[in-house]
C-alpha cells in the first residue's frame, strides 16, 4: 500500500529533525509561556549583552545598571525595534558570537 501524502510530509519532517535540518517557527504565545522573552525584552537584553563590555569613560556600573541604562535608552528612542536588532547583529561582528549571545539571552529565563 503507498504512504499517503499525509504520511510523506510526516516522513520528510523526522528525516529533517534527524538531520537537524528543522527549524520551528511558533508564535509569542508559545514562546512566552514556556519562558522565552516577547521581542521587546529580548532586543533589550541583546541590546544589553552588546553595551556591557564596552568601555564607558572609566565607569563600570553594576549590569543592572546597565540594563536600566538599555531599557532607558530604547524606551526613548523612536528607532523600530527591527532596526535596533540588526544595529546589535552588525555590533556583534563575528555570526558565532552573535548566535552565542542570542541562544544564551534567548534562554536566560528557563
């Protein structure tokens, strides 16, 4: 009996995961309930993770301090956030330390 087109696309996504060739794409709700940030708070933290070791004048505030200064500065600007993030990708010039960055602010909270 041939496997139904149903059965084929179930084929072809567990030959994906087994490759590690798939990826998820779930909406805020998911993510969120199971302790991943909204996109705001995980610009804010990349945001974050890109500013703190840079050099400020002598100054070495606590990184919470740090955070406030972030938050403060995004809820000001009127940059979308989009445009925020890509600023951090291209701050974070090496893919592997920016993928780094993200994955651990991406699970920071679970």
């Amino acid at each position: 009996m041939a496997p139904t087109e149903r059965e084929e696309h179930l084929g072809d996504l567990r030959n994906a995961f087994q490759r590690g060739d798939l990826t998820l794409y779930l909406g805020a709700g998911v993510s969120i309930g199971n302790g991943l940030p909204p996109w705001d708070q995980l610009v804010l933290a990349m945001y974050f993770a890109a500013i703190q070791p840079q050099p400020m004048r002598g100054w070495h505030p606590f990184p919470n301090y740090l955070l406030a200064i972030a938050e403060w500065h995004l809820s000001r600007s009127q940059e979308p956030l989009d445009i925020t993030a890509r600023k951090i990708r291209k701050h974070i010039k090496s893919p592997k330390k920016f993928l780094k960055v993200l994955r651990t602010t991406l699970y920071a909270g679970t």
